[in-house]
C-alpha cells in the first residue's frame, strides 16, 4: 500500500539502491511515476526487463521472472486460478475480483513473499 502523500519521502536515486526490493520500495512511493496508469503489468515489463540485463551481465536473476520464486509462490497465494499466467496479469485479474487496486494487492502480496521467504 502506498503511504499517505503527506509522509512520503522521496524516490532515491538509481545509484543509492541496492537491489530490486529497492526499486520497488521507490515505486511503492510513487506506482504512476514508474508504471503507466499504475499498471502491474507495466511493473512485470520492468521488472523482467531488470531480470534480463542481470543475467546478461552474469548475475543471479530475481524472484520475479516468468519462471522465478514469486510467480511459484502467488500461484499457491490466489488457489492456482491464474497459475497459467504471467504473474502480472494474475495480479491484475485477482485484484478485479477482490475489488481492490492492483497496485495495492501487488504489494500486499509482496510484503507477504518477503517475510516468508525471509525465514
């Protein structure tokens, strides 16, 4: 969830972050300003395109490619109903059914993957 516009700190810059959670801290901040629309689709485009130029460069990918441990985790999170799909678009499904913007579950949901797989 996006914190209220009064208590909100500015994005850093590119070179003080340190991984993709710091990147997504930063569009959590301001989702319309990374993402068109606030779109979690546009958010997976990033975030694949992220994952891609590190395993280019010889590095360990992210948890958020097509194949990766988030997409293994959400499935089991929204009862496999869109397993079949990019994790982005079931996002963005789920979130229609539950009402909610798609932005806001996806760091719901994030916030979960974190302290789980944190353990």
């Amino acid at each position: 969830m996006t914190e209220p516009e009064g208590k909100r700190r500015a994005p850093r810059p590119i070179n003080e972050l340190r991984d993709v959670y710091d990147f997504l801290e930063d569009v959590r901040l301001r989702p319309s300003m990374y993402a068109f629309d606030s779109s979690v689709m546009h958010l997976h485009s990033i975030l694949f395109g992220f994952d891609l130029a590190l395993q280019m460069h010889g590095n360990t990918g992210t948890p958020f490619d097509d194949q990766g441990a988030f997409r293994d985790w959400l499935r089991h999170q929204i009862n496999g109903q869109y397993g079949s799909l990019i994790w982005g678009y079931a996002i963005e499904l789920e979130a229609k059914d539950r009402g909610m913007p798609a932005m806001d579950l996806f760091f719901e949901l994030l916030d979960k993957f974190r302290a789980e797989t944190a353990r």
